[in-house]
C-alpha cells in the first residue's frame, strides 16, 4: 500500500510534469514577441533581440528534448521519490538544477545538429519551465498536508511487531506525514512469556516522541478483534524470523476480513545488508546484498571508465612510448602482466610497465622477512627486485598507467580498491573479502592517504570497507581530484 499510494502520487505529477513543459513551450514561443516589446520600451537590458521566430514546427525538436531531458533530471534529482520537500529553497533548487541540466543538454543537441534556435526562446523555455514545475510541487505539497488536516483520505495500518524493523517503519511513516498513513497500534504474536512486559516497555522507551503508542495488541485473537474496531486497512508485520507460524495465521485472518497484509523484506535487520524483492516466474523472491549493491549511478560509472580510459590511452600514447624506452634500459619485456583478483574474485591479468628486474618474484620469499605491512600484503622500502628507472616509475606512479588498459575492458575502474594477488586473498579474514565485492580500481582513499605510510592491513581494509559502504559518483569525483595531487608529490610511494 505505501509503494501504490506513492505510485499514484508520482504518476500524477509525471503527467504534470509533461503538461507544464508543453505548456511552457508555447508560452516561450507566444510569449517571447511581448518579453522583447516590454524590453525595448523599458529599457530593460534583458539579452533578447528583435529577430522574428520560425514557424513553430521548427521548434517541435526542441520540444521533444525538453520532454526526454526533464523525465530523466527530474528522476535523477529524485524529484518523484519523496515528498518531504519542507522548504520553497528546496523545491526550487530540484527545479532549477533539472532546468539547467535540460538547458545543456539542448545546446549540446543543437549544436551537433547544427541548428538555428533562437537563445531568448531557450532561455525562456527553461525559465517558464522551471517556474511551472516548482509551483506545481508546492501546491501538491500544501494540498496534500491540508487535506490530511483535515481528516480527509487517511488510511490506517497496525504494525505486527516490536523490534527495531518496528521502529524503522514507524519512524519512515511518522515522517512522511503527505503518505496519509496512521499508525492504529502495534501488535505482539510473540507467545506470551515472563520476558515479554519487560520487551514492551523498552518498545514504549524507544517509541517515545516518535509516535503515539497506547496499547499494544498482544497475540493473534487482540489484533483480529482490532481489525474490526479500528477500522484497519493494511496489517504490516516486521521481525517476523520468530513468529513465521503466527504470522501465517494472521496473515489468512487478516484475507477473510478483506485486510491486505505486508511482509518486511528486510528479515533479518543485519546492517549494511539491503534487501529488495523481485518475481521469478510469479514467485516472490528476496534478495539481500551489501553496497553498493545494483543502481543506474553503478551504469554512469562504468560510462565514466570507459569514456576516461579510452581518451587516457589516446592522449598518452607518446608518453606509454617514452616509458617503453625507460623500461628497455634493462632486460626483459616492457609490460608486466600479473594474476590479480577482481570483483567478486574474478581473476584477470593486470598490466604494468615493468619496474622489476625479470624473474623478481621467484625472490619473493626470500624477502618475505622483511615485509613492513602487518598483514597478507606485502610493502618493502627499498626493495633490491627494483630496477632505478622502475623506482622512477614507481614514485610517481607511472608504472600503473597501462592499466587504462584493464579499465577500458572492465577488469577495473578509475576508482575501487586496489586489486590483490591471489595468494593474499587465500589469507584473507572472511571480512575483509568484502573488499572484493567492488570493482578495484587505480585510484582509492589508500592512494591519497598515505599509500604505503599505512603500515597495517587492518587499517587499509577499513579504508577500502568505508569507501564501498559510503559510496557515491560525487565522492568518486573527489578521489579522483584527491589523487592528482598524492600522485604529482609521490605521497607515500616507494
């Protein structure tokens, strides 16, 4: 129920939407001989000029575009999914970011298409727009908070349950006032026990100022006898992994009486671990995954990579040709290829430019004595396998730069933790595997934290477990600007 009253919000304001944008087209276009009129006899200074506009069927593209640009910005600011919009600043700032964003994209699509199109009416198109779609918000919002003061299209809901999947949810609904869901009362299938008044009264503790509690309904016979005297539309259960059995029950009661019913996804309230539910040939299934889990931002980074990665390979080209002489200074091949481990344990060749003498990592144990990281991965200061031009290389990480290479087809990104070597996965802590659960990548918060100045595993681990749980295409952007600086002084690089 709380996904379908939503729906039908956002659908309306999508058909909305569009009518405001087809709207302020012809209002650009009828308009825009009157905005020049009153500029020229006031004196306004507004950059319009007095050419005359082509037939209208000329501006239909433009038209077309706004439509498309808007329906993906508005998506992308997050404009249909949520309502709790509290400020004009806000509602105008959705607004007139999506407008600009719509506005870029008409200037790129014009100027490919070498196309005529008067600025002024751009410019207005834009506005108008802008304008229509914040005031349309607005008042939705404010229409919507009326009506529900008013006691008008309200629906009521029982929460089965009394722990902290509970509590999520009534704080999710309590702050979503335009949702037009009350809270009626919780309900307890617990079987009845000495521990249970003690479990109650903390739920009471926890709920304080959050909602109103009053009673709760304990067991299956109270909350069927609730469903007649509260008027119940919707029966929600959550912490169901200890009362499967009871639920069942209730959830046939709650279907005699007509009652729809709701099942937490979110079984087990373990964390960072998300849930989320699909159909497979009708069948419901739940999935549950760490982040960053699957997004469209996950598509616009894998664009990213390979947009940047195939331009690095281009332009530095001259410059992979004078390393490749660098390297030839001693014997052996020019590229390094190594076994790494990728996302999820996929195993791929990672490239390098050569910075060892050939046949170095027989001699790895033999140095494994002096190893300076505490942990499965291994850092030595001034490791004699070292060629001077490698160590060269190495300072400024110019060694890495074949793997553009790797990013371009997909065994790495731009940004992710760096890729290890099989044999120090096998001495992972189950734990730190989720490092794995990302695509490693160039650059990551070790390389512009001190690289190898960060003595122990543990520590770089929580750097990689931090960034896969926070992470963000903006917080990428900030690595990546972090990373020029780290990489030009050789900040931790040996």
């Amino acid at each position: 129920m709380l996904k379908q009253n939503w729906r039908l919000i956002s659908r309306l304001e999508r058909i909305g939407d569009n009518l405001i944008i087809v709207a302020a087209f012809f209002a650009a276009y009828f308009g825009r001989d009157s905005l020049i009129f009153w500029n020229e006899i006031l004196d306004l200074s507004l950059p319009f000029t007095g050419e005359q506009l082509a037939p209208i069927n000329e501006y239909v593209l433009v038209l077309l575009i706004g439509l498309i640009g808007y329906a993906v910005m508005l998506n992308l600011m997050g404009a249909y999914g949520s309502m709790r919009l509290s400020s004009v600043w806000r509602l105008f700032r959705i607004a007139l970011l999506s407008g600009g964003g719509v506005f870029l994209i008409l200037a790129a699509a014009l100027y490919l298409l070498k196309l005529d199109i008067s600025r002024s009416f751009l410019a207005l198109f834009i506005v108008l727009s802008s304008c229509g779609l914040t005031l349309e918000r607005y008042f939705v919002f404010k229409f919507l908070r009326y009506w529900r003061r008013k006691g008008r299209n309200f629906r009521n809901v029982i929460i089965c349950g009394i722990g902290d999947q509970a509590i999520r949810i009534a704080r999710e609904l309590t702050s979503r006032p335009e949702l037009g869901i009350h809270i009626r009362g919780f309900g307890d299938l617990r079987p009845t026990d000495v521990h249970q008044a003690a479990a109650i009264h903390q739920f009471r503790l926890d709920m304080r100022g959050l909602v109103q509690v009053g009673r709760v309904l304990i067991g299956g016979e109270t909350i069927a006898k609730a469903l007649e005297d509260y008027a119940i539309d919707e029966v929600i259960f959550t912490d169901v992994v200890e009362v499967m059995p009871q639920v069942e029950e209730m959830v046939l009661v709650c279907a005699e009486q007509g009652v729809r019913t709701t099942i937490a996804a979110d079984l087990f309230s373990i964390g960072l671990i998300k849930s989320g539910i699909s159909y497979f040939g009708g069948m419901p299934l739940i999935h549950f995954q760490t982040p960053p889990g699957d997004s469209w931002e996950l598509v616009v980074k894998r664009m990213i990579d390979i947009v940047v990665s195939a331009l690095a390979l281009v332009v530095l080209s001259p410059f992979f040709l004078a390393l490749a002489v660098g390297v030839k200074t001693t014997r052996g091949d020019v590229l390094f290829r190594q076994t790494r481990v990728g996302l999820n344990g996929r195993l791929f060749q990672m490239l390098k430019f050569r910075s060892m003498y050939t046949g170095s990592e027989a001699a790895l144990d033999e140095l494994k004595a002096k190893n300076e990281m505490q942990g499965p991965a291994f850092k030595m200061r001034d490791d004699p396998r070292v060629t001077p031009f490698g160590r060269f290389m190495r300072r400024f990480s110019l060694d890495e730069l074949p793997q553009f290479w790797n990013v371009l087809v997909g065994d790495m990104s731009l940004v992710g933790p760096r890729p290890p070597i099989p044999g120090e996965v096998g001495l992972y802590e189950r734990r730190s595997r989720r490092r794995l659960s990302m695509r490693p990548g160039l650059t990551c918060t070790w390389q512009v934290s001190g690289r190898n100045e960060i003595k122990d595993f543990e520590s770089w681990v929580k750097l990689d477990l931090h960034y896969i749980d926070n992470w963000s295409l903006f917080g990428d952007l900030v690595l990546l600007v972090r990373t020029i600086p780290a990489v030009l002084l050789g900040t931790g690089a040996r």
